[in-house]
C-alpha cells in the first residue's frame, strides 16, 4: 500500500510539474503573441499566475523538506521580471493592495495567536531571549559590519570614521528585525504547537514593536554621526510614542468590535476581514498609526478578552491561505535578482554574521532563563527570517540619510533575499525535528460536508 | 467619492448578498434578477448624481472582469445540474432551443428596427448590437425560478422542469458571445489568424484550462489548495482573456463547464463555489448599473422596445414547445411561456461585458437592452411563473395564507 501510495504521489507530482509547465508556456505564450496591453487587466493574469504557481510549486518541494512558504518565493522569482517575465514590475507595484491585506491578516493572526496565559508563562523566557537578542545582535552586527566594511563594501570607503559607525549602528539596528509574516506562514503551514513555536511567535510579534522603539533611538543617536550638521534629538519619540498609544487604543477598540461581532453575528467573516484589510488599513494610514501594531492589539483582544478566539484564527487562517501565497510570491517575484547577484558575497557575510549571533543569543539567553532544552536547541532558528519588516526601515533609513541611503538599501536588499529563503527552511527544519509539527492532514474533499442544494 | 470608499461599499453589497444566499430565513427576499441593484448604480453613477465618476468606474473595470469571470465559471459549474442532479436530455434540448430562437428574435427584432430608423452605425456595428441584444436577452435567469419556488414552496414536474430550462440556456448565448467579439479582434496580436478562428480558440482556451483545472483537482487537496488551482486558473483564464480581447465570460464558462465534467469532485466543487455567487454578483450589478446610458444612441427605446417584444414572442413560442413536450405544462395555459420571461445575472454580465469590451454606442446600447430587459421580466416573469405552478397545482392559490412564507 505505502509503495502504491508513494507512486501515486510521484504521479501526481509529474502531473503537477507538467500541468505548471504547461500554464507557464501558456501565459509566455499570451504575452508574446500580443505584446502590450493595459496593464492592469493583465495584473489579474500575473495573480492568478503566482497564486498557481505557488501552490503547485510548494507541494512540488514539500517532499523535500522545504516550506510551502519558500515554494511561493520561488514561483515568485521565476516568474517575476529577473527570470521569465511573466509578472512584470509594474505588476508587482500594483499588488500593494494584496500586501496590505496579508500583512493585515498577519498581524491579526499573531496576535490572536498570543495567549495571554502562555505568555505569561514563558516571560521570563521571552524577556531574557528579548534582552539579550537585542543587546547582542545589535553589538556584535554592529562590529561586524565595521570590521568588513572597509575592504568588503565600496560605499563605506568614502566615509568618515564617525559617520562609519553610524552607518554600523544603523545596520546592526536593521539587524535585530525579525519576520512576523515568514514566522505566520510556517506556522499555518506545519499548524505547530509547542513550546518553540509559542515561544517564536511570541517573540516575534513582541520584537516587533521593541525594534520600531529601538530602530527610532538608534536613528536618533546616529544622526550626529553621519551628519555633522545635525544635533542629538529625541523629537521623534514624541510622534512615536503618540503613534504607539494611537495604534494600541485603536487595536483595542477594534478588537471588542470583532469579538461582538463574532459573538453576535459569527457569519461571512472573509467580507468583514476584507474590510478590515482594505478599509481599516487606510484609516490607519491616514491616522498614521502602526499597522502592524493595531492589528496584532486587535487580535490580540479577541483571544484574551473573549472566548472567540479560536474561531477567529480559524477564519483568518482559512481565508489568509490563499492571501500568503500572492503576497510570498510577489515579495519572490520583487526580488532585486541582479542586485543579489552583485552583492550576494556580501550579503551572505553578513547574514551568516547575523544567524551566528541569534544563535549564540538564543543559547546565552536559554541558559539565562534556565529554558527547556528544546527552546535552548532550537529557539535562534525562528529568528533568523527577515521580510518585509527589514525593507521597509531600510527605505526610512535611506530616506533619512540620503547620501548612503541607495547603497544602504541595496545591501539590505540583497541581505534580507538571504535571510529570507534560509529562514524559513531552518524555522520548519528546527519545527519537525522538534516534534511540533502536526501529523493531522488538511481537510481535503471527503471530509466536506454534502453539497446544501435543493 | 474615492476609490476605497466605492471598495467598501461593493463590499457591504457583497456581504448583504452573502445573507441572499446563506441565510435560509431572508432567502427569497429582494428581486430574482437583482435589478433593483442596477437601478441603485444608476443612481449613483455618472449619468444621475455622478457620485461614482467615470474615472472610478475605469479604475474598477480589473474587478468587474473579475466578478464577470468568476460568474460565468460558477454558471459553467453548474450547467446541466439542477441542484444536485443532472438535468434530463428533454430539458437540455428544450433550454437550448429555447435560447436560440429567443436571440434570433431578439437580434431579427433589433436589426429590423436599426435598419427602418437608419440608426446604429456601420454594419458591423449593428451586428454587434443585434447580436448582443440577443444573447443577453435569451436567457432564463435561475435565480427567478429558485426565487419563487422558494418563497411559495411550490414542488412538481412543472417547477422542476422550468428549474432545469433554467439551467441549461446559458451554452448558446455564450457561444453568440465568443463569435461577436470575434467580429473585432484586438489590433495587437502578432500573429496573423483569421476572424472564423477566434470562437474556437475562445472556446478551446476555456476547455483548455479547464481540463487543466480538472487535472489538478483531480488529486486529493487541501482545501486552501483547491481554492488556489480554482482562483489561480480563473484569473489566468480572465486575464488571457482580456490580454487577447475574446469573451472572457465565455472562456470561463467553458473552463466551468470542462472542470464540472472531467473531475470527480464537481458536486464539492459546485458546493463550494455556489455560495460565492450572490456576493460577487451584487457589486457587479452595481457596476453595471453605473455604465447606464440612456442616452447611448438615437431612438434606443425603439430598438429596446422592438427587442423586449421579440424576447416576449419567443419566450410564448418556447412555452409552446415546453407544452408540446411536457403534459403538466399544458395545463399551465397558453401563455406558459411568460414564465420564462426572467432575466438576470447572466444578461446583466453579457451587457457589462459588451460595455467593457465596446466602449461606447456598441456596448451601452446592449447594457441598456439587457437591463431594461430584465426589468420587464421582473414585473412578468415571477407574476407568471406563480401562475402557471398554480394552473399546473403545484402551488396554493396567489393570495390565499397557506405556502405563502414571507
């Protein structure tokens, strides 16, 4: 039966593999054939492409070991403007809107995903891990970046030994970032449960704010440095902090009204989550509140001040699947490909400089908390993931200091497409080998009730 | 009114027709064609208060092709099922007949109409606007006939077998759809081919992809996953369409159709999809709605005129038929066939797709043929259908309190 099962399943991979063949040559095809068109009608071809191609291309690699989430970054690069053309950089602009969406759902995810009670467990943990992260990484990346910048990174040869460490300090402030969404995705994926993977989501989404407090007082106290003309100033944590209670009083509010509503009404919850994706991220862009912070408050709410959160994550996780392949693919196919060619020396140094650091972190930390030894093992391999986060302080980051900013930001771009595609695969390796990945099967047809029809 | 503003407010109509469709105790709540949803775009567009400009309208056309695509794959799903059995052969032929002798008339009444006044354009113009007419008007929307059945309670042969006409006139239109864009293909395609070819390629795409679809799903899947192969080849299947300028409606009607027959799991699949219908359908009706312009042409109430006649004459003469063919039928009257009158969801998407892809006289005039059109039906069709389930006893006397469930 198992070798039927396993020739079945080599079958169904061939048929996969050539099926993405064939719709791959289908849309070079179209694009050939009929050369120009408007683009955004052709932005719907390119999402359902990467939307295909991501599914198909994750359950391809699944008996490799590798995360569905890496299978989406891959679909995304072959297909994005770097490989085979077929989603354009115009199209990849115009899909904000998805990210928006996804980002959203991720944040509400995490958040719900907190409990309360298990946090408070795992505290000590959590503040001894938080601490020495942040202290650590932030030093020790610091150091490194300036022992290789001189003979290994071309814009730093022009600067003064001042604006040198600023530029280092900067970085190693990037450094400390983690992945909300990449942490999310793998855990949807292998649905975990444990003490890592309570202990990494936790993590994660807590850095998340620690790191927005951490990157405006670097910012802050680097400014001197790499502008002479510049003076020390804390102006900024002022908008921040209002920005802070802004966004938590907002999460709150709208975390009783999701609880109400899913009390009350408990119904069609993907239009009410794509409300909140749409039409509350723009309130909060216009508010200039933290998103990320308002949705994982909101989510939050929803576990620990009502009993609806279960149902909650359940929602979000059956409407997000869906949303996190387009958004994986699309950060795939936004991947500068040259620019990592150019600097991938670089950037692996510096992305190996990084992990060794969380690694050590992690173990010094465990010690520390006297953790269990499964979180000693394994708890540096969820926090070597950077996305979206990283990015978009380093375009704060270059905004601010305009005359390193485009190389700055050219190396955090060919870094975090490092720690990008070697994250993921170590959270979900680290995961299985500690046992948390759940041996239960997604649903799948037979276990769907009997079509309601007349 | 910006962008996310006209966003939230499609997706409040979808989230109230999510409760149209799931919600057992409103089900039959509202008007079968949804035309009330038309007249509320009309309003709000450019053509009464221009709260919703042309330039919003513009900016929203990638999510009406969307929403058009993804119904024709719902329709394609469930054609030739009424529920969750197959429909008989007698009704397949009789649905399909039906709706070609309903576009004939229609385009005959157009055209002759066009030609006296000397209106309408060029030639190809007009075969377009005839043409159009008649493929939106020809069908028999489902959503009438559920619509009485379900408020009434009315059960026999007669409401079954107009239930699976219902199900079955949607193939012809399609195909009139795919032939008439063929009439004006896009300038850019870098490959010579002659017009006869784009209706089978329109056609082939669809079963194309759809065998595709079909293949995927014919593994067993996560559910997450299977919606993924059925968005992802949807969307494919939309943008190619319109990257090519065929139907897309069409191409994925057909996919719907080919996923439906080739894979094992069509009755899960029309569950699934089923429910997503109404919602999507709401905010499209609005959209179109929107895009009315009564004005789109000289003398547009005769030719709508002359085309809701030729519609009514036609729906009669397949009344006739039905009788022929159907003893419980016969006692329903003469006029069976004005229960047929209902049009909706299906017309209103052939008329927003012709106003997409002719901007325009060509495409306005079609939308307004097939809204007005369904508005008709709507004060005919319901009124007549519960009529003839009355003459046929499969319904308590209109008026009396039992069956009735308001």
């Amino acid at each position: 039966l198992s070798s039927d099962a396993t020739r079945k399943g080599v079958g169904a991979h061939a048929t996969h593999l050539l099926l993405l063949g064939g719709f791959s040559a289908l849309m070079l095809f179209v694009t050939r054939v009929v050369p120009e068109t408007q683009g955004s009608l052709w932005t719907i071809a390119a999402i359902g492409f990467l939307l295909l191609s991501g599914t198909l291309l994750s359950e391809l690699l699944a008996p490799l070991g590798l995360p569905h989430l890496t299978g989406y970054l891959i679909a995304g690069i072959a297909s994005g403007p770097y490989a085979l053309r077929l989603v354009d950089e115009h199209t990849v602009k115009s899909l904000s809107p998805v990210n928006t969406l996804a980002l959203s759902l991720i944040a509400l995810a995490g958040g719900a995903e907190l409990d309360l009670e298990t946090v408070r467990k795992g505290a000590r943990s959590l503040g001894w891990a938080m601490f020495v992260q942040c202290v650590l990484v932030l030093v020790v990346v610091t150091g490194c970046f300036l022992v290789m910048a001189r003979p290994l990174i071309p814009f730093t040869r022009q600067l003064a030994p001042a604006a040198l460490v600023g530029v280092a300090m900067l970085w190693g402030a990037l450094a400390v970032t983690r992945s909300p969404s990449a942490t999310l995705g793998i855990l949807s994926q292998t649905r975990a449960n444990g003490p890592l993977a309570t202990f990494t989501l936790a993590f994660v989404m807590v850095s998340d704010v620690v790191v927005v407090v951490l990157v405006a007082l670097v910012l802050g106290c680097v400014r001197p440095l790499i502008d002479p003309g510049a003076t020390f100033s804390l102006d900024s944590f002022s908008t921040l902090g209002h920005q802070m209670i802004g966004s938590v009083a907002l999460g709150t509010t709208l975390g009783l009204v999701i609880a109400a509503y899913l009390r009350l009404v408990n119904r069609q919850m993907l239009v009410v989550l794509l409300v909140l994706g749409f039409g509350v991220s723009t309130v909060i862009e216009y508010l200039q509140f933290d998103p990320l912070l308002t949705f994982m408050v909101a989510g939050f709410i929803v576990r620990n001040l009502s009993n609806q959160g279960h149902k909650f994550t359940a929602y979000i996780e059956k409407t997000g699947t869906v949303v996190y392949v387009v958004f994986f693919a699309t950060a795939g196919a936004d991947l500068d490909v040259p620019l990592v060619r150019q600097l991938w020396p670089v950037a692996l140094l510096l992305a190996g400089s990084r992990s060794l650091v969380t690694w050590g972190g992690a173990r010094v930390a465990g010690k520390l908390a006297k953790d269990l030894p499964v979180l000693r093992r394994w708890a540096w391999s969820g926090l070597v993931s950077q996305a979206g986060l990283a990015l978009g302080l380093s375009v704060v980051i270059s905004r601010e200091f305009p005359v390193i900013g485009p190389s700055f930001r050219a190396l955090a771009i060919a870094t975090v497409a490092v720690n990008e595609m070697i994250g993921p695969v170590l959270f979900k390796f680290a995961l299985d080998r500690a046992g948390e990945t759940s041996r239960v099967q997604a649903p799948t047809f037979p276990s769907m009730p009997p079509p309601p029809m007349r | 009114v910006n962008a996310i503003l006209i966003l939230m407010g499609l997706l409040v109509l979808s989230y109230l027709g999510s409760f149209l469709v799931t919600g057992r105790s409103v089900r039959g709540v509202g008007l079968p064609s949804g035309v009330e949803y038309a007249a509320l775009g009309y309003v709000l567009g450019p053509h009464a208060l221009g709260l919703v400009g042309a330039d919003n309208l513009a900016s929203f056309e990638p999510v009406v092709q969307v929403a058009l695509g993804w119904l024709a794959f719902a329709v394609g799903l469930d054609f030739g099922y009424a529920g969750d059995k197959r429909v008989r052969v007698g009704s397949l032929t009789l649905g399909s007949l039906g709706s070609i002798l309903t576009a004939a008339a229609v385009a005959a009444a157009a055209w002759f109409t066009m030609d006296r006044l000397g209106v309408g354009g060029s030639a190809t113009d007009r075969v377009l606007i005839a043409g159009g007419a008649g493929a939106a008007c020809s069908e028999t929307t489902r959503h009438a006939i559920r619509w009485v059945v379900d408020r009434y309670d009315a059960k026999g042969p007669l409401a079954d077998r107009i239930n699976e006409i219902a199900h079955t006139d949607d193939l012809f239109p399609m195909i009139g759809v795919a032939v008439l864009f063929a009439l004006d293909p896009t300038r850019n395609v870098a490959l010579a081919m002659p017009l006869r070819d784009w209706p089978a390629i329109t056609v082939g795409l669809g079963l194309l992809l759809g065998g595709g679809a079909a293949m995927l799903l014919r593994s067993e899947m996560p559910i997450e996953d299977t919606w993924g192969v059925m968005f992802g080849v949807s969307l494919i299947a939309i943008g190619t369409a319109t990257r090519l300028a065929i139907s897309t409606l069409t191409v994925t009607f057909f996919m719907g159709m080919a996923v439906s027959v080739l894979t094992r799991h069509g009755a899960e699949l029309r569950a699934m999809v089923g429910p997503t219908e109404r919602p999507v359908l709401l905010p499209a009706l609005v959209l179109a709605g929107a895009r009315i312009d009564f004005h789109a042409m000289p003398a547009l109430p005769w030719i709508a005129a002359a085309a809701i006649g030729g519609r009514i004459v036609a729906k009669v003469a397949t009344g006739w038929l039905l009788a022929a063919s159907s003893p419980p039928a016969r006692k329903a009257g003469a006029f069976v066939g004005l229960s047929l009158l209902s049009s909706g969801a299906l017309a209103m998407c052939i008329g927003l797709a012709f106003a997409l892809r002719f901007p325009g006289p060509v495409g306005d005039t079609v939308l307004v043929i097939a809204t007005l059109s369904a508005t008709v039906g709507e004060f005919v069709g319901p009124l007549r259908l519960r009529r003839a389930l009355f003459l046929a006893g499969e319904l308590p006397e209109p008026g009396s309190s039992g069956g009735v469930r308001i």
